[in-house]
C-alpha cells in the first residue's frame, strides 16, 4: 500500500506542475481562454480524485489496515 501512496503523490505533483505550466501558456497566450478552462477543469478534477485516494489510504495506514 505504500508503494502506492508514494506513486499517488508522485501523480498529484505532476498535476500541480501540469497545472502551473498550463496557466503559464494561457498568460502567454499559447492557449484560449475555453481550452485553458476545459483542460484547467480536467487537471483540477483528477487532483480532487487523487487527494481523495491519498486521504483514504493514509487512514487505512494510520488505522492498521495498510
């Protein structure tokens, strides 16, 4: 289960830089405003889903079960 925490937290930071580089290209006007919003909603979305596994799972550490 730990390997998987740590490749869980390897994915929420990839989302965070994919998320920072995005805002960079829209400021640069290397993407529209409804492209930067379409995938600024997908990246967003899917750190959501990955804290919320991230969350679970450190309970189920801390709890015994992992």
């Amino acid at each position: 289960m730990e390997k998987r925490f740590k490749e869980l937290e390897r994915r929420r930071d990839e989302l965070v830089d994919e998320l920072k580089l995005l805002r960079q290209r829209h400021e640069r006007r290397e993407v529209t405003d409804d492209d930067y919003q379409a995938k600024r909603y997908g990246i967003e979305r899917e750190i959501v889903e990955v804290m919320d596994r991230l969350t679970q799972m450190r309970y189920l550490m801390e709890s015994g079960y992992g």
